[in-house]
C-alpha cells in the first residue's frame, strides 16, 4: 500500500482534466476507482446508494451477496467500521460523494491500513470529483437553455406564407446541438395511418419515405409515445434499413422522439449519426425531450402545417446567429444591411451601412467581381450556368447566382475586434454567394431591390490549402533537384576518372618541365599546364555541384556563425559590387548563435543570391535608361523561434508571375546564354542547400505589371524589386574534432601501402605521388578479389590500403567489409577514393571504421595528409 499515495495523485489529474459528463457516472465512478485497487491484497470497494433502504450500486474484491449483507450494517454516523464479513472483520472507510442525480456513499477497505493524511487526500479528491461533475451539470443546463433560445429566436424569422419554413430552419439547429449529421421530421398522416417524412435536412422531400406506427425505430417511438436511441442500427431488428438503401446515406446511431401536440402524437423527430465516437446516450435522451417540447409548442402556436399566410418576410434574427456574414445591397452596390459578423474583419456595422461594397473587398479583387468591370468582357459569349462568372453585387437568381466565388476581403481599421487568430493578417479569404432581390410590383412586373448574399470566412482552409500547395511544390523541386542529382551520380565516377587521368598527365608534364633549362617556351608551356590544371579543378567543383544537389553530406558540417559566411561571401564579390556602383546596406544581427551548417554551401547561396541581384537591377537600369546609382541592395540577419531568417532584397526589375514557378528547376535561366552570365543552376543550388540544411526558401516580388495593376491611392510608394527570405533552423550539435597535424618523418620508407583502382592510369597517378613522397612499398591490384587474395598470403600485411570505391567484381564496400573482420591489432587503415562517393555510401563506411574519404580527382596533398593522418593512428606503425 505504499504506493496509494502516488496512485490518489494520478486520480486527482483525470478528475481535474475531466472536460465531459460521463453517460454513466457510476460506472466512471468505479473504473476511476479500481485503478488504486490491488485484487492480490484482498482490498475492497463498495459504492451504494444511501436512499432508504441502502442500494448496492457495485462492488469490487466480493461477490454481490456480501457486499448487500455489509452495507445492511452500514451507520451513516460513522466514518470507520469495522464489519463482520465471509472474509473475517474488515475495517471500511465510508466517503459520501454527491452527484447530479443521487447521493452516494463509498466504502474502501485496504488490507493494510492507510495513515489519516492519505485518507484526507483521498475526501478532498472525491469532493474535486463532486464539484467537477456539478459544474459539468450545469454546463449542459445553459447548453439546453441556448438551445431553447435559439428556437425562441427562429420564430422571429419564420415566413408564414411557407408552411415547412419553421420545420426546414429548426432542422439543423437541432443537429448543431445534439452534435449530430441531420435530423429528419416525420409527420403522422391519420388517413393513411402512417408516419411521412415531412422534412429531410439535406435532402429535402424528395424521399418519400412513409412508416406504419410500429415500423422502424421511427414508428416504435410514435407507438411507445417515448424517446429511443441505437448506436448499432444494423443489429437492432426495429431498424429499416430500406431506408439507407433508398437514400444512399448509412446510418450509424439514432435517436428518436415523439412530437406531441394537445396530448397526441403529432410526429417523430428524428436525428442521425452522432458526431462523437461513443455515440448518443442518456444525457441525449434528456437534451431531446427539451428540444421535443419546445418545437411542440411552436407547433401548435402557428399551426406551422397550413398554408398561404400573409405575412411580411422577417430574417434579421436568424441571420445575426449565423457564423457567416448576411449582406443586402441596394441598386447602387452600398450595403443597406449586413450582421455583426464582419466585426471579425475589423469593421462595425456602421462602418459599412450606406458605402460601397468596394470598400470591404481586395481591390485586386473588387475588378474581378464587379458586374461593371466583369459582364463587359463577356458581351457575344455564352457561359452556360456553370461558366457564368461569379459577381458580388449578383442581379442573377437560381443556377446562374454566384456560388462560393472566393474574394480577399480588406482587414477593418478596428484591430481589436479581429480574433487573435487573423490578427498578423492583413486581408481574409472568403467565399461568397449570391443572388438578386427581386419582387413584382402592383402591374406584376420584375422589381430589382438589391443584392442578397453570404460571405463565408475561408482563411483558415486557405492558409491551409497554400501551406498544403506549398508543401506539394517543394516536393516536386526536391524530386527534380534529386533526378539531376541522381543521372550527375550516374556520370560522376567515368567523368572525374577522365579528369583524373588528365590531371596526373599534367603533374607528370610539371615534373618533365622542371628537370629541363629554364627557356622562355618551358615558362610558357608551364603557365598553359596550370591553366589546365586550373580548368580541372573547376571541372570537379561543377560536378561535385551537380552531384550534391538534392544530398547533404554531414562530414562538412560545422559550428560557426551566419555572419562569418556573409562577410566571407561579400568578400569574394565586394569588387563586382563596387565595379557596378550597388549600394550595399547591411543590418546583421551579431547576437545570432553560432549554427552547425557547411560553410562553402552557404557561402555559395549568398554569392549566388547577390550575383542574380547584380544581374536584375542591371537589367532594370538598362530597360528604364536609369542610372546605375539607383541600383540597391539590402542584406539582414535576425533570430526568431530558433531559427537564422536571412533576407535579399534588392531594387531589380522582380520576377515575372508566370517563370516564378519555374525559378527553382535546373537549368532554367532567364538570361543569354552566350553571354555566359549563368547555367541556371545557381538558384537551383540555393534551394537544395537550404532545404538540406532543413530549412525553407520565399520569395516576395513586385514587377512594373503588379504596380499597374494596383489601383489603391494608398500603394503609390510601391518599386520593383525581389526579396528572396532564407529560413534555416538552428544547429547546435557537436561535431567532430579535426585530428592533430601530422608531422613526416623516417619511418615512411617502411610503411607497406596496397593501391586498389580498376583504372591503370589512376594506379600510375597514385604510385608515383607515393614514390614521390618517400614511401617506395607500394603495391598495386585492380579489384578487392586479388587484394582478398594477397591478403591471405602476405608475410608483410600492409598498414594502409588505398581503394576504389565503384570497381568489378568485389567492390570497395565489400572488401571494407572483409578487412573489418580482420583483428583490430592487425587490420590494415582503409582509405576510400571515388568519384562518386554518396553521403549513404560514406555512412557505410564509417560503420566499418573508415574515416578518410577522397573525392577523384585528388591532389597529391589529398593523398599524403590522409595518409600519414592514417600512419599516425595506426596500432602497429
């Protein structure tokens, strides 16, 4: 029982997180309860009714029998017993508990005994349980109360003249309390003895269902003349499941209740498909006998059946307890009523009665559904009712109305009366329908009053839908940015052999040139040979860059801080800038953490972000003749949410609407080629870095095309320009320390090295840069099988083996794995060299023990820093 104490603790958190009245409170009551109870400790509880006589509600650790038998002992006035049982004298605590509809006792019986500070946790927990379940009590009470005065409400609004106007309205307030799908009116027709559907909520009367009392949980409530509910239709043999065969619809739970009216049956409401997973019950039954009674009296104030009454068509009411906003609009196009609604735009009423609609909405938007600036580009055409376009002052009625055509409406200047969920925006998506407002005068000739219709507010599904669109696009790029990584891996390994071949002949070339006299040629051919060498290495950048897109490699990552890689970047392009005359503003942020990121990665993002800049505001000069003293630029740093947000904003010509989509996709450049200003890979690059780095790229941009087409007074300040955001998450993990300077010494000249390539001259380069260096053992095979082999018969195993990666039959992967079952004492260092090393195959690797990799095609100081780092951290060397 030392454990109780803990147990009562957890108990006290469900009670106090109970958010819902249980439908069965008493066997809550006991599952709560059973959770402190150890069935092997003989501890017991009963809970009883304390009405006179006592009732045995339940009871835990004794079978029914003896729980009465001890509860006939009980003294209220007491609370400790001890009482005689089939289980010798056991001494109960007794803990009265109220709830809504009954007064409880507890007793609890512990076969050890509990000290009186656990026993006082335990009342005060049971009184937290009591006063949680009484404010959930009173909770559904107002809940009820709405209810009813929302049908008080709806009687305002009801049209006379319509005879299923009430019906129809009461419906989906019903479902909207009872948290259900529909609900469905069924009216008793005495000539026929049958029970009609007289309103179906979503389908209207096109039914035609028609019951026998008796028939169908439906007619089985108009016989009993009493509310019933299933939440297993399909097993209930009162359930017609004709009726889900002809509607089309499956239901899932039901309830039903009598309408009455003068003491007889009048009709059954029925309502389906509770939205809740446990379905309806008791609390239902006893929220729909209030709805019941409430529509009984309506009913049989207004005799809601009969017809053609004259009366004058009243909606105020309803529509100011819709959640959308209700407008009307005069000839004109100015609001003559709208619903406190739009406050959660930010407007009063008044602010809008008497003015044009123009003011609420986009003014992007308001061209695009004005009947004036929309119905002239549609003279001579035929639309059809589903082409027809969507107007917010609508003349139209039935199938050619505007329905849920989407407008930006324009935030209010009272900022706090907009929720705090749209509070950061500064315009709402909404869906608007409707029609004209038609009556016939006293000739019966068409009179147009106004406009009449809804704006429904959509910016949370919009937001949602472009977060979704945007996820969607960044997909796509990925997978076009991972295919070109993918088909530059499939040339990678062949493309840098050559270049690797055409790197050694040039060193081999340097070599020839040195031993020879110093002439005026030789200086010559020496310069040209560099520049080859240059041109190389600029080969193996491209397709590394090419390789890389769509892969991180982690080996590269480092601590530093965002603005050490600007000021690096600026640095390699600060002579361009200045050549160009762009003013350059900086506001960095030098509080920023230091992040884990690759540095040269990110240093080409910024250089390439500034070059496109350069590239665009050099663009606008030339177009607009305009000085290159206006050409701007704007570089900014800041921290939010742990994340390094880096903006680029510049003063060019923008980015067209129509390439936006496209700017991120390989190879897709708006410049000249010939004019060798790019290869359209740069942004494509910037992309893939940042999204590796786990982070997103935005682009906000403004064209001489948007200026034009926006007519506010209140954006004339607005200029082209781009501003590329880059957001990337803070890194802060440690990394790897780099190994100690290797220092040369005698002992090369007996170092044993295996060299393992499928590719002669790649032997031939790395042999003679070994011999070179002083390390004369070196021997050369050209797959892991002959290396496997020599392996086994060597007197002198090597200390270090050189091998490619991608070779037939035993590749570099594989004969790693081999030489890792080898003993650690004598296990040889691997060094692996490729030119198409993936971050996969180097996390393989280091699973294996290697921690030098080499990218063909290598330098000779590549070749003898991984060595001797190796040589240094060999066991046996």
């Amino acid at each position: 029982m030392t454990n109780i104490f803990s147990k009562l603790i957890l108990l006290q958190q469900e009670v106090l997180s109970l958010k819902k009245l249980p439908l069965n409170f008493q066997g809550y009551l006991l599952g709560l309860f059973s959770k402190i109870y150890d069935s092997s400790q003989s501890d017991f509880l009963i809970c009883f009714d304390t009405k006179s006589p006592f009732q045995l509600i339940d009871a835990i650790g004794m079978d029914y029998y003896d729980a009465k038998q001890l509860i006939a002992q009980f003294d209220s006035s007491k609370k400790e017993m001890t009482l005689k049982s089939e289980y010798g004298p056991l001494t109960f605590y007794f803990i009265p508990l109220k709830t809504p509809d009954s007064k409880l006792t507890l007793a609890l019986s512990f076969s050890e005994k509990i000290c009186p500070d656990t026993l006082s946790f335990l009342e005060l927990l049971l009184k937290a349980l009591e006063n949680q379940t009484l404010y959930l009590s009173l909770q559904n009470e107002t809940n009820t109360l709405n209810a009813q005065k929302k049908l008080n409400d709806l009687i305002k609004s009801i049209n006379p003249s319509k005879e299923l106007d009430f019906i129809e309205k009461s419906c989906p307030l019903v479902s909207e309390f009872l948290n259900a799908e529909r609900t469905t009116f069924y009216i008793y027709n005495e000539e026929n003895n049958t029970l009609e559907d007289l309103w179906a909520e979503g389908l209207g009367r096109t039914l035609d269902i028609n019951l026998k009392p008796g028939e169908g949980l439906v007619g089985s409530c108009y016989a009993q003349r009493k509310p019933l509910f299933t939440n297993h239709p399909y097993e209930n043999k009162s359930f017609e499941k004709k009726i889900d065969e002809q509607s089309g619809y499956k239901t899932k739970s039901i309830l039903v209740s009598p309408i009455f009216r003068d003491q007889e049956v009048l009709g059954v409401l029925q309502i389906l498909n509770k939205k809740s997973p446990q379905g309806f019950g008791d609390l239902d039954l006893q929220a729909i006998q209030v709805v019941a009674d409430t529509l009984s009296s309506h009913i049989s104030l207004y005799s809601m059946i009969c017809s053609h009454f004259s009366s004058k068509i009243e909606l105020d009411s309803i529509l100011e307890n819709m959640p959308d906003v209700v407008y009307k609009l005069d000839e004109e196009g100015c609001f003559t009523f709208i619903t406190e609604e739009v406050s959660k735009w930010g407007y009063h009423q008044e602010d809008l009665l008497g003015k044009h609609y123009s003011n609420l909405l986009h003014e992007e938007d308001y061209f695009k559904v004005s009947r004036d600036h929309v119905l002239p580009n549609y003279v001579g055409v035929v639309t059809g009712d589903k082409g027809a376009p969507g107007l917010f002052d609508e003349r139209r009625q039935g199938d050619r109305a505007t329905k849920k055509s989407r407008v930006r409406i324009r935030s209010g200047k009272r900022t706090t009366l907009i929720t705090p969920l749209n509070k950061s925006n500064n315009i709402f998506y909404a869906e608007v329908n409707a029609g004209g407002f038609w009556i016939k005068d006293h000739r019966f000739r068409q009179k147009f009053l106004g406009t009449i219709g809804i704006i429904r507010d959509i910016t949370s599904k919009q937001v949602t839908e472009e977060k979704l669109q945007e996820t969607q696009d960044e997909l796509i790029q990925a997978e076009k940015i991972a295919g070109l990584g993918t088909l530059a891996a499939g040339i990678a390994h062949d493309f840098n052999n050559i270049l690797t071949a055409i790197n050694f002949s040039t060193d081999i070339s340097l070599l020839l040139l040195d031993k020879e006299q110093n002439s005026t040629n030789n200086k010559i051919l020496k310069q040209k040979l560099n520049q080859i060498q240059d041109n190389v290495s600029k080969a193996s950048d491209l397709t590394s860059r090419l390789f890389s897109l769509g892969k991180s490699d982690g080996s590269k990552l480092e601590m530093i801080a965002i603005d050490e890689i600007i000021r690096d970047a600026l640095s390699i392009i600060h002579d361009q800038l200045i050549q160009k005359k762009i003013k350059l503003t900086l506001d960095l942020d030098p509080s920023i953490p230091s992040s884990r990121m690759d540095k040269v990665q990110i240093r080409d993002v910024i250089v390439n972000l500034i070059t496109n800049s350069m590239h665009s505001m050099q663009e606008l000069c030339k177009t607009n003749n305009s000085s290159l003293n206006d050409m701007e630029m704007k570089i900014s740093s800041s921290f939010l949410d742990r994340n390094i947000i880096l903006k680029f904003k510049d003063s060019g010509t923008g980015i067209a609407k129509e390439i936006l989509p496209k700017i991120f996709d390989p190879f897709f450049t708006t410049k000249n080629r010939d004019s060798k200003k790019g290869t359209g890979l740069g942004l494509a690059m910037v992309f893939s870095v940042v999204q590796n780095h786990g982070g997103k790229v935005t682009i906000d941009t403004i064209t001489q095309e948007t200026i034009q087409n926006v007519r506010d007074s209140f954006r004339d300040d607005l200029t082209t320009g781009t501003t590329f955001t880059l957001k990337i998450p803070l890194e802060q993990r440690r990394v790897r320390k780099k190994l100690p300077e290797i220092k040369i010494d005698n002992k090369s000249s007996k170092a044993n090295i295996y060299i393992v390539d499928d590719e002669s001259f790649i032997l031939d380069h790395l042999e003679s840069i070994l011999k070179e260096a002083n390390f004369p053992r070196v021997s050369r095979y050209s797959n892991g099988s002959s290396v496997v082999e020599a392996l086994e018969h060597a007197k002198n195993p090597p200390h270090i083996i050189f091998t490619d990666v991608h070779m037939p039959p035993l590749d570099g992967l594989a004969l790693a794995k081999l030489i890792y079952r080898i003993p650690q004492e004598k296990r040889p260092k691997i060094i692996a060299v490729s030119g198409k090393l993936t971050p996969d195959s180097i996390q393989e690797f280091k699973k294996l023990g290697v921690l030098h990799f080499i990218h063909k095609p290598f330098t000779k100081e590549q070749i003898l820093e991984a060595l001797h780092e190796s040589l240094n951290n060999h066991p046996n060397f």
